[in-house]
C-alpha cells in the first residue's frame, strides 16, 4: 500500500515538474528564396547599373530579411537571400519581407551571369550583356 502511494505521489510530482510550454526553435543564416528580382538586359563597361532584388516569408517568425552579393569572377555574380527564424510553437501569420538595390560597374565587355539561389539546390540564372560605351559618351 505504501509503495503505491508514493508510485502515485512521484508520478504527480513528475508531471507538474514537466515543462509544459511550446518548443523554442531558432535558426539563424537561413538560405530563403528571392522571390522579385530586376536585372537589366544590357550595360555599359565601366558604367554603374543595378540589380534590385526581395524576399518575402509567409509568416511573422522570420526576420532580418538581408541580402548577400558576391562577385565570384568579373562576369559571375552570385545572389542569396538570408533570413533568420524564431518560433515558440506558432507562427503569426503575416507578411515579412525585405529588399535591396545592388549596383555593379561591369569592368569587361560580354557576357556577365548572375546565379540567384532560390535554395541549397535550386538556382536561376540571369545574363547581362556588357557592351562597349559608343564612342563620344
């Protein structure tokens, strides 16, 4: 009788002393899809021109939407998208977003790409063709 007094006294201690709240997730540096971008065709060496690029989440656990732009060659760009993530078991539901202007000086005539990560797998690839400035401009 004892024992199964204190089986049903360690079994209520046991569940009060459970923690009884929604898991805490966080993850930072999360590679996200860059869902509006604007690239023009064409550009002039040695001219600036701009690449405007936005991201935007489904819901109000993301944050700090921030872009990444790397030239990997003087004719191959890579954009990523990078948001952080915080959850206490749910989400708000709105909107989160954010967006960025780049500009490039093109340095060499031809062919530049720009490869935007959409995720680890997936890629979308723009080129622009760089052009010599007329003469007398």
């Amino acid at each position: 009788m004892r024992l199964t007094k204190f089986l049903a006294l360690l079994v209520i201690v046991m569940l009060t002393s459970c923690k009884l709240d929604p898991p805490h997730s966080v993850y930072t540096d999360v590679l996200i899809p860059v869902t509006e971008r604007l690239v023009p065709r064409t550009a002039v060496v040695n001219q600036p021109f701009t690449i405007y690029a936005m991201a935007t989440m489904d819901n109000g656990c993301w944050s700090n939407i921030r872009f990444v732009f790397d030239e990997t060659d003087d004719r191959q760009y890579e954009l990523i998208g990078l948001a952080d993530f915080e959850t206490y078991g749910s989400c708000p539901d709105v909107l989160v977003g954010g967006d960025t202007t780049i500009t490039v000086t093109p340095t060499r005539t031809g062919n530049h790409v720009l490869t935007v990560w959409m995720d680890h797998n997936t890629s979308e690839k723009d080129t622009i063709l760089v052009v010599a400035a007329a003469p007398g401009k």
